[in-house]
C-alpha cells in the first residue's frame, strides 16, 4: 500500500509575513513530501503566480488560496479561501481595500508606540517587509530586532495586544462579505485556526452557524496551533454542523520550528476532507 496523500492547506510567504519567497516555499514543501499545498496569505494573492511556477514541475499540486481579515460580532478572524481564481476582479477588489486597511492600522501602530518612547517603528517594520502587506509580524521583528523584545512572543504578549503600548482595533470586513467574494471566486470558505478565538462553545457554535449560513463550507480542524484535545473538539464541531474538516501548518517560515510544513495529525475519524467537496481542483484530489 503507497503513502497518504499530505495536504498542507494553510502556509505564508513573502507575500505577506511568510519568511520563504513563494518559491522557496514551495521547494521547502516538496522536501517535506508534501504533496497539496495551499499558499494562504494574509489579504493577498500576490505570491501565486511565482509559487505555481515553482509548482509546475510534477510531485507538487499547488491550490491557490487566501486568508482573509474578518470581523464577526465585534470580534477579528480568519478566513481562508482555497481554490480561489486569483484573477477575479470582485476578489482582488475586496484584497485591495483591506491592504489599504492594514496601511492605516500601521501608522496608528508607529503613531502609538512612538508614543511609548519607540521612535521610527514604520520606518523599522517596513525594512523587515518583502511583500505589499505590512503586518503586526514585521512590527514584531523590527521591536526584537532593535532589541525591544526578546523574541516575536515576547513582542505580542507585551506590546501588540489589547491594553499595551502598540495594540490597535482594526475594522475588517464582515465575516459574510470574505464568504461573498472567496464563493465568486469559486474557492472554498473555511474558518481558519479555530481553536486560537478562545470561545466558548456556545459562542462557537453560533460563529460556525453564522459561517454555515453565509455560504461557509469548511473547519480547519488540524492545524499547526492546535492540540490534540482543540483538534478532536474542532472534529466533532465540523460533524455536528456538517463542515468539511481541513488541516494546514499555518507555516511562516524556519524561525518557528515548532510549526512545520506537512507535520500534521491526520483527520480524527468521521471528518469528510474538504478536498472532497464539490469545486476542488480535479488535479488535487488524488
């Protein structure tokens, strides 16, 4: 009997706060025997194009994806879009008001740690960007780099989140309008990393409705931040609500060796895989 297909649904690159170029991605992925790989970034599609270059050697299927910024009952998550055309004009107009988005919320971050007595903080974040979206990561690396903090953890836990120095509300898109445009671009919805929003599981449950309804298809029940205990309980959510159950690494790059590319727990048992929804790729589906 061959080996089990592995998917990798969920990864980053340069394109957004990844440390691999999307072709090194790709690459670092065929050397993990990683045969499906979504690349993921966050508001973005400008790696795909170079990763299905690097992909088009056989061994490799390349799904081209997303992870989309979304509010939902005051709260911010992520959606992914896998499948999606990358070329869709309501997608990639949606894509560009959120990058506008997260420009703005860069300023108010360096606004408000110059504030703190951090000087220079958008100048320094941008240094540690490769790609068009600024995020709270190059933040992250510019405050360990000039020796704020000890290590990007360290930088979130102290500095970026709700009630210290850099952290800043972000107005996203409504959850229904991510779920509007990854539908037109014919991918396929799915709530990424579940388990880090910290919910109850009524308050869960209501957000998985929600998604249902709006069109969601899909749990990212395995990923690389959740546990065996979260991976298990996201298994029976997507049973109970009829969700395809996916699985990603959320993989940023060598720096985080504890999250890897194809290192994952396989689907707990019962969970209908998202590659067998209607309207993924053909070629994937192996």
């Amino acid at each position: 009997m061959g080996r089990m297909c592995c998917y990798d649904l969920h990864a980053h690159s340069t394109a957004s706060d990844g440390t691999l170029t999307p072709a090194a991605l790709v690459e670092k992925a065929r050397a993990a025997a990683v045969d499906v790989l979504a690349l993921t970034d966050h508001d973005t599609l400008d790696g795909i194009a170079a990763a299905r270059q690097a992909a088009s050697r056989p061994g490799l299927v390349l799904v081209p994806g997303v992870e989309i910024s979304v509010n939902w009952n005051a709260m911010t998550l992520h959606v992914l879009g896998l499948n999606v055309d990358p070329d869709h004009p309501a997608l990639l107009a949606g894509l560009r008001e959120l990058r506008r988005t997260r420009e703005q919320r860069a300023i108010r971050i360096a606004d408000k740690l110059a504030g703190a007595g951090i000087p220079g903080a958008l100048e320094g974040a941008r240094r540690q960007c490769n790609g068009r979206i600024l995020s709270r990561t190059h933040f992250a690396h510019f405050l360990v780099a000039s020796g704020r903090a000890s290590s990007v953890r360290d930088v979130f836990k102290h500095f970026l989140v709700k009630g210290r120095p850099g952290y800043v509300h972000s107005d996203w898109v409504p959850m229904e309008q991510a779920i509007d445009w990854i539908r037109a671009a014919g991918g396929l919805a799915v709530i990424a990393h579940p388990a880090r929003y910290r919910l109850t599981r009524s308050k869960l449950n209501r957000l998985v409705g929600a998604f249902r309804e709006a069109g969601g298809l899909g749990l990212e029940v395995v990923s690389g931040s959740h546990n065996r205990d979260e991976t298990l309980h996201m298994a029976a959510v997507s049973r109970t609500h009829r969700l395809f159950a996916s699985c990603g690494s959320d993989y940023h790059g060598p720096e985080k060796p504890w999250v890897e590319l194809g290192r994952l727990r396989a689907l707990p048992e019962g969970c209908t895989p998202i590659w067998q929804a209607d309207g993924w790729p053909v070629a994937a589906a192996a």
